[in-house]
C-alpha cells in the first residue's frame, strides 16, 4: 500500500484493558518488581500518560464509562459499580459506545474477556455495536467456588453462548491471545477495532508456571508478566502482516491496584482500588500509532478513558451522538500534534457521592471512601493538595488557599447539578437509566454431575494463588 493510500485509511484499533493493574505496576512506570519488557517498548515508541483517569475506581462502572463516553453516574451506574452474574442491570442498549462509533465507519469489531456490564442477553456485547465476543463476562472470582457454593460456575461465552464452565484460568490468557491472533490475521477490507480485556490481574490469581518461573514477585509478578507476554504476541503479529504502522494500540488498566501484599503497586500514589485517592483511579495508559504519534513523549495534561469515545470518533471520522449528552473530549490534537490536553476538569465519584474535584494541579477532597459498603466513611474536613507537586496526597494546604478551594467548589457545583451527589441529598438531572432485564437469571446452573464441576475453585490462598 502506498504512502498516501494508508494516511487516507483509519487506523486499526487495538484497546486493551487490564483488570486491577496498578499505576506502579510496570516497569516504565517504575516498578522495580516486574518485568515488562514489551510494554515498556511500547511506551517507547509512543506517548506515556502520566495523568491519565478512569472514571471509576470500581470495574463495572469503570468500563461502563470508558465504552460510553460518559460518566458512569450520567449513564444510571452509580449504584452497580460491580454487577454480578444474574443481575437484572446493565449498559442499556440506547447508548453509544466506542463499537457502535466504529461499526458506523465500516470497522470489524470484537471483544475478548471481561466485559462486566451486564450479562443477561440484552446487555452482552453484540448488543452494544461489536460483532464478536470471546470471554468470561464478569470477574474470575464469580463462579463457583469451594466456599462460594451459592454461586452458578463460571461460564465461558462465544457471542452469547456458552461454550464452556469452570474453564482452568491458567490457560485463558493464552485462548484470549490466540482469539486475538486468529481476528487481527483475518483477511478483511475494512479497519478493525480489537478490545482485548485481560483477566489479570484481578484475584485469584491463576499463573501457568513459566510465567511463575521467570517472576521476581510472586504470582502477581507472573500474571503481570503473561499480560506482557500478550502484548509481545500482538506486537510480533502486527510485524508479521506488515500492518503495525496502519494500528493504534492503547493499554490502560480498569482501575488502580488492590495494593493489599499481593504484589500490586499503586506507587507513587496514595490509595487503593474502590478509593478516590488518585491510587483508585489514575493508572497507566500508553498510545502508539508509529509515524502519528511522536515516540518517547510523555503527556501530563489531565486525560481520561471518557476521552476515547471522542478520539476515537475524531479519527475514524465517526460523528458524535448528535441526541446524547457525552463527557468524552477528544485527545486527538494531544496524541498527533502534542498539544496540551483540553481537559482541565474531572470529578472522583464513588458511587452516587461526590468525593473529590480536580481542577489543574489542584484537588480538593470532600469525603473519603474505604473499600467497604455503605458509601462515604470518613466525613472529616474538605482536604487540598497540588498533585504536581504532591502526587502522594501527603500534605493539605486548604486552609492556605481558599481562592482555589472556592474556584473548585464552584466547579463541584456542576457536577452536583448534573450527577448529583448523595452525601449532600442532591439529585442529579441528566441521569439516564441503566438498562433493566425483567426476568433475569444466571448465565449458568449448578449440576453436581456435568463433568465440569471436577474443578472449582477454592479461595482460601486468594492473594498468592498460581493454579
């Protein structure tokens, strides 16, 4: 293909999401604990976000967010940051997501692993604009489980069946690779949009053991590794067919770390998964589109997975929703011509409640969350830190700088009036519904004599688990 023709083609888009990788967890980002040999190339032959947001610190409503372009409290998932299987929510079928943009400019689309917004039928992914689904539609602890008995196994889908349960973890990485393999060598006229969501390095933590041989940190160290490897795999692919300048590929992670001595690093952030401190919710995010996207580049501006719905858009040629309301702002001028990003803005929602406000370098917190039900636990005194010069969260200066505290307040304001916030008995007034099954059920049933059932799960050793 000659030059001129491949500049006038979208790209290929390649997006993929871990589950629970934490901002520290990657050695470009400074871990000193795995090795990410791939990854780190990745990053440099493209741009490294170092402020880059999911709008959740919580996987549901993460994802829900990022596939929509939208806050998860605009598009009703407030209150199911984490749905479980039979659930009667999920992403309603009214809104758009990135598949559905890029169905609408010609792209192959397809899913592989976790989904996690919602799976009774009408809310699976073919549903949602992607022609394709291979995967486990929610988390790898919700199946069966030897001290979950209550639970139905874990089913394994092919579009919207189930082909296998109870399926051995220490090998569903490499099925996701060779799925992902198997789409990007299909031969095809059109652009295609790939969104490989890994099973790592959420818990329990299934390893096959030459990933745990060449480890440094345990189980988490060889899963991180495995996530590594895939990247490898893909990249090797994309050099085979000759078709890695023509993809742009991202790598971001759902949420920050567990961070509770599996191994997993937030650093050098403040807090957790299921906290809005910015170890809940910034976490790593790395572009690449060779010859686009200038290597070796670092952006410090304020991004977000919201973000990606509009450039993605503004790439493919994809138009906006023109009836629906988005948060999405387009990365494009960042990623292509290194300009500041156009966010300045992003609210730390934890459920229905506001907890905090970034506006620039500042951020003002006005509640605080543990990873326990119930919402807001700590109702102490609103707190302010300058993130470029404290990332940590260590030092408050609000009570030296009630401009900007009044500048923040003033933002929060809006954010109340669109989402509300429930802390303060606000309700919001663009909020739209979740989509809501009538009649919902498992995916699966439990049947002592079906020959699956010879492996379930036990999660006494969750933390260190490698299968």
């Amino acid at each position: 293909m000659k030059d001129h023709q491949r500049d006038a083609m979208p790209p290929n888009i390649i997006l993929i999401n871990c589950d629970d990788l934490g901002y520290g967890d990657l050695a470009c980002y400074g871990s000193e604990r795995n090795n990410t040999p791939h990854l780190d190339q990745l990053a440099a032959e493209g741009v490294r976000f170092s402020d880059f947001y999911m709008a959740s610190p919580v996987c549901s409503a993460s994802r829900a967010a990022m596939l929509t372009g939208c806050y998860a409290q605009r598009i009703g998932f407030a209150d199911y940051e984490v749905l479980h299987p039979g659930q009667a929510q999920g992403l309603n079928p009214k809104e758009s997501t990135i598949a559905r943009q890029l169905k609408q400019v010609g792209y192959d689309t397809k899913i592989i692993g976790k989904w996690h917004c919602g799976d009774q039928p009408e809310f699976l992914p073919t549903n949602h604009g992607f022609d394709e689904y291979f995967g486990i539609p929610f988390s790898n602890d919700m199946g069966r489980q030897v001290n979950r008995l209550e639970r139905p196994p874990l089913p394994l889908l092919r579009n919207d069946e189930v082909i296998q349960q109870q399926p051995d973890q220490r090998g569903i990485t490499e099925r996701y690779v060779d799925e992902s393999l198997q789409f990007i060598r299909r031969a095809r006229n059109n652009p295609f949009f790939l969104y490989l969501a890994h099973m790592y390095v959420h818990v329990p933590l299934f390893v096959p053991k030459q990933f745990l041989d060449i480890s440094r940190n345990g189980a988490y160290g060889g899963a991180v590794a495995c996530i590594d490897w895939a990247m490898g795999m893909i990249e090797a692919e994309l050099n085979r067919l000759g078709i890695k300048d023509e993809t742009l590929v991202i790598f971001t992670s759902d949420n920050g770390s567990r961070a509770r001595d599996e191994g997993g690093s937030n650093a050098p952030l403040r807090g957790t998964k299921a906290q809005t401190w910015e170890g809940g919710q910034r976490v790593p995010c790395i572009m690449r589109w060779p010859g686009k996207i200038a290597a070796g580049t670092i952006c410090e501006g304020i991004a977000s997975s919201i973000d990606l719905f509009a450039t993605l858009s503004e790439i493919t040629g994809a138009p906006l929703p023109a009836d629906t309301t988005i948060d999405s702002i387009s990365l494009v001028e960042t990623i292509l011509k290194g300009k500041p990003t156009k966010r300045d803005i992003f609210a730390y929602y934890r459920r229905a409640n506001l907890e905090a406000v970034r506006k620039g370098d500042w951020k003002l917190h006005f509640c605080r969350t543990d990873d326990v039900p119930g919402g807001a636990d700590d109702e102490g005194s609103p707190k302010l830190y300058n993130l470029r010069e404290d990332v940590g969260e260590a030092n408050d200066v609000y009570d030296k700088h009630p401009e900007i505290v009044a500048r923040i307040e003033e933002a929060a304001e809006e954010f109340r009036r669109a989402f509300g916030d429930k802390r303060l008995g606000r309700v919001g007034k663009d909020i739209r519904e979740a989509g809501l099954c009538k009649n919902p059920k498992p995916l699966t049933e439990y049947d002592e004599n079906h020959p699956y059932m010879i492996a379930y799960y036990d999660l006494a050793d969750m933390p260190t688990m490698s299968g």
